[in-house]
C-alpha cells in the first residue's frame, strides 16, 4: 500500500509540473510573441462592430476643419450687355471699368464611409489603422452677404452699394460665383496646412464615431497619405 500510494504521488507531481509548465510557456509566448499567438489580436467581431459604426454614415463632417475665406470676383464691362434690367443703374456708370464683388465662403470636408469593409482596416493593440486611402470630399458654398469692392469715393460707390444690396442683386451674383466658389475650394483643399489639420480632426472624429457606446476604447491613426482630397463642386 504504501509502495502504491508513493507512486500516485509521484504521477500527481508530474503532472502539476507539467500544467505549470505549459501555463508558464503560454505565457512566455503570449508576452513575446503577441502577434503569433492564436489567443490574442483581434477578434471578427471587433472588425464587424466597427464596419457597423462606419456604415451607420455615408459621409463624416470633419468637425472643427472648415475654412472661412474671403474671395473677390471681377465682373468685366465688356460683359454688362447680358446683365439684368436691376444692373442698369451699375452699368450706366461702369461703362469702362470693372465691378469688383467679394464673396464669403465656407468649405467643409467630409470623409467617405460608404463601402468600408474589414478588408480596408486594420486593427492591432487597439490601434485602427487604414490600408486603403480614405477619399476626403471638399465642398464650398456662399456664407454671407456679397458686397462690392470700393473702387472710388462718390456717387458711383454709393450708387453701387445700393443696387446690389438688393435681394435680386444678391441672387445673380450668386449665380454668377459658382465658378469662383469652386476655384475656392480648389485653392483650400490644396494647402498643406489646412490638409494637417484635417487630418489631426479626422483622427478626433472617427474615434469618437468608434467609441461611442463603446466599453473598449480605439485610437485612430492618420497619416498624410491616408486621405485623398477630392473637389466636389467641380
């Protein structure tokens, strides 16, 4: 009996050393080999909630990135005959020169959600990351009154001033500024600085979008090249 027991003590031992010894080795793999062990990364679904949240929005406003700017439009005089009958009063004084108007504008930059999928994302040590580039779109519109230029002093800047603060007067020069409101987004879209900013507020954005009603927490990183900017009012 007793040489029977000694020996199921041994079998015992042997095997508590070996489930410790393969605890301490899944451990060991786990802490040094975090991207090759099974057990750890990244689950499905992980990558279906966050295509869920991506396409709950077709587009994202990129809140916290717009750009207020001023741009000026000439009217030529050689141009005036097709003006309406409200211009008469500008064109009998601007028979040779040229009216000059400045529009407020507003461009907004929103990224492009629709049709992400898992395939297009990436996400390790809570860290989501992009492999395709996300298209930005930019658009600008009038924000304001538009007002005239003040070439000279005199009857000619107030006769100006009163006609085009009219309500037909600010609609065909709203009419006439698409081309330039377009230029405006062009211009906006192509600075470097402001393509930073974006990117630093896109960042911000897509992670709250993430995290929202969320307990597990993701960080989003941008780079440069991971936004394409692309002008809509084309």
């Amino acid at each position: 009996m007793k040489a029977l027991g000694k020996a199921l003590a041994n079998k015992v031992a042997t095997i508590i050393i070996v489930v410790l010894v393969l605890v301490i080795g899944f451990f060991v793999v786990k802490s040094y080999f975090k991207g090759l062990n099974p057990f750890s990364g990244t689950t499905s679904a992980e990558y279906t909630t966050v295509v869920n949240k991506f396409s709950q929005k077709s587009e994202l406003v990129v809140a916290g990135a717009e750009s207020d700017t001023t741009t000026k439009q000439t009217f030529k005089n050689n141009a005036m005959k097709d003006w309406p009958s409200w211009s008469q009063p500008i064109t009998s004084f601007f028979v040779s020169r040229n009216l000059i108007v400045e529009i407020p504008v507003k461009t907004e930059f929103k990224i492009s959600l629709q049709g992400i999928t898992e395939n297009d994302v990436s996400i390790k040590d809570n860290v989501l990351t992009f492999k395709t580039p996300l298209t930005v779109n930019v658009t600008s519109q009038q924000n304001g009154t538009i007002t005239t230029v003040k070439t000279g002093a005199g009857l000619v800047d107030r006769v100006v001033d009163a006609v085009t603060a009219g309500s037909e007067a600010q609609k065909f020069f709203s009419e006439k500024t698409q081309e330039t409101v377009a230029s405006t987004t062009n211009t906006v879209m192509n600075d470097k600085d402001r393509q930073e900013k974006v990117r630093q507020y896109a960042q911000e954005d897509l992670e709250n979008l993430l995290n929202l009603k969320s307990g597990e927490k993701l960080t989003v990183k941008l780079q440069a090249s991971d936004l394409k900017f692309v002008n809509s009012d084309k």
